[in-house]
C-alpha cells in the first residue's frame, strides 16, 4: 500500500465508523416507534404511542396523561412529567416491553405488547 493509500484509509475508517454507528443507532431507536399496550400492576391499562423517537401519547386508565419529556437511553425509554410520574420502557423482546412506573402514589410494572 503506497503511503496515499494508508493516509486515505487512515482518514476514511473513523468515518465509516461514525457513519455505521449513526445508521445502526437509528434503526435501534424506530424498533420503539409504535403503540404500546398492557396492564399496570394487573388492574390499570396503559398504553404508549412512540413515534420519531419521542413518545406522544400516554394514557393511565383510560386518561390521557402529560408528556413532558421522554428521553432514549441504552435500549430504554424514560419519559414523564417530572412533578408525578416516570415510567421506564425496556425491549423484552422484539414486540414486547417491560415497563416500571413510579409515582406518587408507588411503583408498578407491566407487560407491554407492540400493536
């Protein structure tokens, strides 16, 4: 390899990397997009719709709740309205979540199934 080449292969592959990465991390986050529904703590349905990576909709037994901020991290999705609630969202499988809710009535959790 001619010392041009190396330069140019030195160059490209961080960002190749950087390109890879933000494709991979991108079609990570959409596996989210969706309606979200299960039972919190067996008695209280809830259902969350995610979509571009933000959730818009919450509803807690059958109220519509307030977003205030949701946020993606590490393969979850934390969202609330920082005086109340927080709900954290973990991939279980490829249609199915686990979902913990604090508040300030307790915690609970749930099963969540992709619709």
């Amino acid at each position: 390899m001619t010392t041009t080449g190396r330069r140019l292969f030195v160059m490209a592959m961080p960002l190749a990397l950087l390109i890879g990465a933000g494709t991979a991390r991108a079609e990570h986050d959409e596996v989210w997009n969706g309606a979200w529904s299960g039972m919190l703590g067996k008695t209280s349905a809830i259902s969350v719709v995610i979509a571009k990576n933000k959730v818009v909709h919450y509803v807690f037994m059958g109220a519509p709740m307030p977003v205030q901020y949701s946020k993606f991290d590490a393969g979850k999705v934390l969202f609330g309205d920082r005086d109340h609630y927080l709900v954290t969202l973990a991939k279980t499988g490829a249609m199915t979540a686990s979902a913990l809710y604090h508040g300030r009535d307790g915690d609970a959790s749930a099963a969540l199934v992709k619709q």
